[in-house]
C-alpha cells in the first residue's frame, strides 16, 4: 500500500510540473506579435559534437528569444539532398560547404559553434527580427526548388514535445523501481 501512494504522489508531481510547462509555452506562444518569426537555419552532421553544442544553445535560449525565431535544421552527412542545399547556400555566399555547423541568420553565417558565438548569434536573431518586412533576407526564398525537406524545424512548441519526453522518462524509470 505505501509503494502505491508513493507512485501516486510522484505521478501526481510529474503531472504537475508536466501542465505548469504547458501552461507556460501556450501562454508565450499566444502572445501578439507583430512579426513571424525570423528563420534561423543550421546545416549540420549526425554525430558532430559543435553541430550539438549549437543545438543545445538554441534550446537553452528558448524561453527568452523563441518568439522571435524557429530553427530549421538540415543533416548534410548522411543526406545527399540536404548536402545539396548546403552546397547552394554556401556558393550563395561566395563560400565552401566544407564545415558544419553552418548557421545562417539573415545574411550572417556563423561557421562552427562556440560559446563565443552565443550573443553574435542572438544579436543577429534579433537585427532581423527588428527589420521591416521588405527588409528581411530569408536565404531559402532564393531557391525555387522545393526538393529540400528540413530534418526539424524548432519553434517554441518543441518545448511541449521535449516536456512530454521527459515526463515518459521519468514515468518509465519510476514504473521500473516500483513493483506493484
């Protein structure tokens, strides 16, 4: 009886912190704004530890510049399609598809990913964010091949799915200690 009513609590506080972060997506994700969001593009390779450090930075910065930006992400390693596209927007450039990560904001690149990059790359999503409509560059407006299928494309509602994610977890690890 004691291994019940604890499972029962710790599904109840699951449940708990799972509709506080639904409630707190839906509540900034309904907010007006003036603008669609700025698209911010990563060419990047299954595996490659700085393609996942910029990842992970997009993630980290979320809550406090999602409404400004989704994140539209290409694999290039091991899809030939998207190595493709990369090509064509680094020769777009007047560059080489020779490295990943590759970040596009606008018209500014960001080739790799360190820390260093961090407000470079914010203050980018937000110089386009800012300008007039007929002032923004989106680079894929520049290709009429639609051929080219993003891997994922970020927006703020990934934080409901990375929120349904972790509380599965946590249920599964929890249903694996209890035995009822």
């Amino acid at each position: 009886m004691k291994k019940i009513s604890c499972f029962i609590i710790l599904v109840e506080r699951a449940l708990f912190v799972f509709t506080k972060n639904i409630e707190f997506v839906f509540a900034n994700s309904l907010e007006e704004t003036s603008k669609d969001e700025v698209n911010v593009y990563i060419f990047k390779g299954e595996g490659c530890g700085y393609c996942s450090n910029a990842l992970n930075f997009f993630r980290s910065i979320e809550g406090e510049y999602g409404k400004y930006f989704n994140l539209v992400e290409y694999e290039v390693w091991y899809n030939s399609n998207n190595f493709e596209l990369f090509e064509k927007v680094a020769s777009y450039f007047n560059e080489s598809a020779s490295g990943v990560p590759m970040i596009i904001v606008g018209k500014e690149r960001f080739h790799g990913f360190g820390e260093s990059d961090s407000e470079d790359i914010k203050n980018a999503i937000m110089n386009e964010y800012n300008k007039s409509d007929d002032m923004r560059f989106d680079i894929m407006n520049e290709f009429d091949d639609d051929s080219y299928v993003p891997e994922t494309t970020y927006s703020r509602f990934a934080l409901i799915d990375n929120t349904i994610k972790e509380l599965i977890l946590n249920l599964s690890s929890i249903f694996s200690k209890i035995k009822l």
